[in-house]
C-alpha cells in the first residue's frame, strides 16, 4: 500500500461493468523531501474519496479485486481509505 494525494478524476464514456457506481480518480504518490517522485496513476475509489484528499491506496491486483469482492475485476489500484493526518516525527 502506498500514500497519495488525489489530483483529479476521470470521466470515462465506457467502463468495465466492475467499475460501476464507483469513480476513477488521479493519485499523484507522495514522497519524503528530496526523494524523485513516481508517476501518477489511476485508482478505482471505494471511499468516497475527492480531490486534494490523502489517500491510502491498494496497489496490488489480487488485493484490490479483494476490496471489490469481485475476483475478475480489472483493476490493479483500489483507494481503501482516507488519511485524516500523517506525522512522521525525523520531518517534524
């Protein structure tokens, strides 16, 4: 699992029929000061989950169809939560 930040959605004029009633949205990774940051990636959000949001977020397949209880979904991300705050106390 991993911590992000939600940048943005994704509107989509068809979808796999697993993604229904659920949202995709643009996680932007969040890393330590002076560490390259790794590309943004899509996720399915199963939290309810907007923009500017930290996220917690599955990013293994067979974890993610878990979450959705749906074994053929084709998802690999899947936001589980929402981060209310983050202390890491060597940065504080």
């Amino acid at each position: 699992m991993i911590i992000g930040k939600v940048t943005g959605t994704v509107v989509t004029t068809l979808s796999h029929a697993a993604f229904k009633h659920r949202r995709l949205l643009v996680v932007q990774p969040l890393t330590l000061p002076g560490e390259k940051p790794s590309g943004d990636f899509i996720a399915l959000d199963s939290t309810q989950a907007g923009v500017g949001d930290t996220v917690l977020v599955n990013r293994e397949g067979n974890g993610a169809r878990q979450v959705l209880a749906n074994p053929d979904a084709p998802v690999t991300s899947v936001i589980v939560g929402i981060v209310d705050s983050l202390s890491i106390p060597e940065l504080d």
